[in-house]
C-alpha cells in the first residue's frame, strides 16, 4: 500500500518537553533513518542552549535497536536505552546477552515520552498536515510543540 504524506522524528525529555527540532521526511522511509540527523541536531541544539548531555539516558524503543544506533548514541556521550528486538529468538543465552545492558527502571520512565506523543494526536494541525508550504507546517507543529511544553512547564511547575 502506497502511503502519502511526512514523518518526523521528535525528541523529548523525561519533563514531558519537547527539546529537539524535528527531522522531517517521507513516509514511506523507516524511522532508523531519520534518527541520525536528529540525535545531531539534538546535540548541536543541547551545545546551542548550554546544555550537557553527558551521562544522559536516551531510550527508545525496540525499533531502534542496533548497533549502530547505540554507537551514535555514545559517541553523543549518552547512554543508550533500547529495548532489545528479540528478532524471533528463543536462545536464553543469546537473550541474556541482549538484555545484558538494558536498563529497565529507566526504560519504564518511557511512558512520559509516549504520553507527549499522544498530546502531538490531539493537535490536529500536528496529526494531519494540510499544508503545502513547509515553513507554514513547521511553525504550526512549534506552535503545538510550544502548548505542548507550557503544558508540561504549568504541570511540573505546580
């Protein structure tokens, strides 16, 4: 099935704010693909704003688990947090080896972050894109990014 229409990658603490600018991209590309670009920007971002993301923890989900993902994660000097794509596998040795530097207390902190994308759904500009200008779609997912984040700022503030 032919799919139409943009993906983007978002990045977002454990606040609940949204902190990276987003990549943006065809639908039909796989995620994976998206994220190099966007752990850059998050770090130019991070070193813009004074931020140290040393010793960060970075999750993401099962997707994302590969190598490579957690060698640009570390070379960002953070700590990746990806659950492990089992992959079909039933070897318990083969399993405790994935599962050998995964950190699930942090990882179950991971439902912050899926919440802010269910608020993402709620914006309908942020849900279905309309708009043929790019810069007219980017600014209105910042302007949902920004009530997205007065929200969690209000919240965690009270």
């Amino acid at each position: 099935k032919h799919q139409k229409g943009l993906k983007e990658l978002t990045i977002a603490d454990n606040n609940g704010f949204i902190i990276a600018p987003i990549v943006v991209r065809p639908v039909s590309e796989h995620d994976t693909v998206l994220f190099p670009d966007s752990i850059d920007q998050l770090a130019d971002f991070a070193s813009l704003i004074s931020l140290d993301l040393t010793g960060s923890y970075f999750t993401l989900d099962s997707g994302f688990d590969s190598d490579y993902n957690k060698w640009l994660i570390r070379s960002h000097n953070m700590v990746p947090v990806i659950k492990p794509n089992r992959r079909g596998t039933k070897d318990e040795k083969k399993l405790e080896t994935m599962y050998a530097d995964f950190n699930e207390r942090i990882y179950k902190q991971r439902f912050v972050i899926e919440r802010v994308f269910a608020w993402q759904d709620t914006y309908r500009k942020l849900a279905h894109s309309y708009e043929r200008l790019e810069a007219t779609r980017n600014g209105l997912k910042y302007l949902g990014y920004s009530l997205i984040n007065l929200r969690a700022f209000v919240r965690n503030s009270v």
